[in-house]
C-alpha cells in the first residue's frame, strides 16, 4: 500500500454518484473532485454503482481515516467497516 493509499479511506460508488457530489458530500467542496481523481488514476468521470474508489483522509467527516465509507444517499443509513488493511476485527 502507498503512502498516498494510506492516506485515504475507501468510498462505495451509489447509483447516482458523481465525482463533484462525492467530493461535495465528503470533502465538503465538489470543486475537490480532481483529487479522488488523481488519487484513483482515473482518466474519466465515469462511476459505477458499487465501484470503490478512494477518497483523501480529511473525509473523516464521514468516517475515521482508512475505513470503507458506506455512505448511502437519499435518507439510507451510513456504515463503516473494514479498512482494507487485511485486520478485520
């Protein structure tokens, strides 16, 4: 894992997601979502439903660093679980 993939917590794409309302909803601006991005190696905006993608770490407005973030828009309830580390605990 690399520094910058330790640094980031891991995000389920929902349907209707897109890189401005992610970068809206968990790093409080959209105008941040060039930097999930860059982290993720994209060269396109295009999103999946339940495709995983990282997300900067000052995203612990959702949830702590390095946690999956199953953040559910639309009133459904928000979930954090493995970190992706390996340790399920």
């Amino acid at each position: 894992m690399t520094k910058k993939q330790k640094d980031s917590a891991l995000y389920r794409v929902m349907q209707g997601d897109c890189l401005f309302s992610i970068a809206q909803k968990l790093l409080s601006s959209g105008d941040r979502y060039p930097e999930i991005k860059a982290l993720n190696g994209m060269t396109t905006d295009i999103l999946l439903p339940g495709q995983r993608i990282r997300i900067p770490t000052d995203s612990r407005k959702a949830v702590g660093a390095d946690q999956e973030i199953l953040a559910q828009q639309h009133g459904r309830e928000e979930k954090s679980v493995d970190s992706g580390d390996g340790e399920n605990g």
